[in-house]
C-alpha cells in the first residue's frame, strides 16, 4: 500500500467447477496474512459466483494478492467476473 491506513479490501471471483463435487476456495493476504475468503462448495458442471470486503488496516509497503484453493475448477479471469480491489477510507 503506498501509505498506512485503514482500507475496504474487496474481490470478486466466478468459478466453474468441473467433472467432481469440490469445495473451492480463494483468499485475499495482504503479504502473509489473510484478509478475506471465499468459500464455495460445488456440484459438477455447475457455474457459481462470490464476493467479500471488509475493512482493515494495512501498514504502507504491503501488498495484496490473491490465492486460489481449489482443485479442477476454470476461474473466470475477465474483468467483470473477477478483480480484486482496495482503498483508502
């Protein structure tokens, strides 16, 4: 983050699971801690979306990134099926 301060942090992913029944799961850390997560359990062949935000203090130089814990699912990476964002409030 360029200064420290309190920010919204919020991200959005659209899954679309595969041949199995998966719990599918993507988190936001703000360098080696996790900020928020998405949790979604899914049937086979399914499409399904989820979004979180929250309000956290984040110290100047850390960096936000995401990852995914998820096992034969397609994540839709265009801009209005995922994107993560944060700022300063």
């Amino acid at each position: 983050m360029p200064v420290s301060g309190r920010y919204y942090v919020f991200f959005q992913m659209f899954f679309n699971s595969r041949e199995y029944h998966h719990s599918n799961r993507v988190a936001v850390y703000a360098d080696n801690r996790i900020l928020l997560m998405i949790h979604k359990d899914m049937p086979p062949f399914k499409e399904n979306t989820g979004f979180a935000g929250g309000v956290f203090f984040l110290a100047a130089g850390e960096k936000l990134y995401t990852k995914a814990f998820a096992f034969d699912i397609r994540t839709w990476m265009e801009p209005n099926h995922c994107y993560f964002g944060a700022y300063l409030i």
